[in-house]
C-alpha cells in the first residue's frame, strides 16, 4: 500500500494566515456538506491571506446540484453533481473537516487502494476549474 501523507502547517507569520479558527473552519466545512446533501441554496465567505473566497450551493438544474467554490489564484471550481450522488459528495465533503488539528495544520492522507470520493468526484466531468469572473 503506498501512502503520501503531507503536512501543511499555516503559520500567521509565515504564510500570513488570517483566516478562521480551526473549530471554526471545521463547522465551515459541516454546513456547507450538510446544505450540499440536499442541494439547499447557500453561500459561505471565508478569509485568507487578507482576501475573501466564496463557495456556494446554487442549487438544481437539469437534475445537477450546482455548486462552486473559490481558491487563492485564477481560478475556481463549478461541480454539477447528479442528485442521486449528493449523500456521499457531502459526506466526502464533510470528511475534509477530520484533516483540520488543533493547531490549525491540515494533514492530508492518501491511499491509493483507497478511493476517496471527494477526489473522484472533482477529477470527473461533473466539475471543472474556470477562471474567476
């Protein structure tokens, strides 16, 4: 089993952090799973490196929960996840919170005899990076 775990520790002085708290970034993370599982319309702002990143839950269309969200840089990522999917999206989603420590650090574990859902799901068609408007 090959495993690459990486640790990303966001220090205020070194990476200018400035963001959320690490509860609060991991009750971030439940809502937006939570509003996800049944494509309820919602939009989230957080902040980071002194600027502000949106991720929102548009709603259905053409049987699709739409959704997007905002990274530092260019681009963004919009997902069109068919309904019959979204319980385990927002559950893969909600996972994301359980790589949130303490201290603020964000472990990430991969496992290549695993699939990991989340992963899965934004390296498919569903979804795709564009440029911010």
């Amino acid at each position: 089993m090959k495993e690459l775990i990486a640790i990303i520790i966001w220090t205020v002085g070194i990476a200018g952090w400035s963001g959320p708290s690490p509860d609060e970034m991991r009750a971030e993370i439940y809502d937006y799973g939570y509003h996800m599982e049944t494509c309820t319309p919602y939009e989230q702002v957080t902040k980071a490196y002194g600027e502000s990143f949106t991720r929102a839950i548009v709603g259905i269309s053409d049987g699709k929960c739409e959704i997007f969200e905002e990274f530092a840089g260019p681009q963004m990522m919009r997902c069109a996840i068919p309904e019959a999917d979204l319980p385990k999206f927002a559950a893969a989603y909600t996972r994301q919170a359980e790589m949130i420590s303490d201290d603020g650090s964000v472990k990430f574990k991969y496992d290549s005899s695993e699939t990991d859902t989340w992963n899965a799901l934004i390296n498919t068609p569903a979804c795709e990076f564009v440029d911010k408007e």
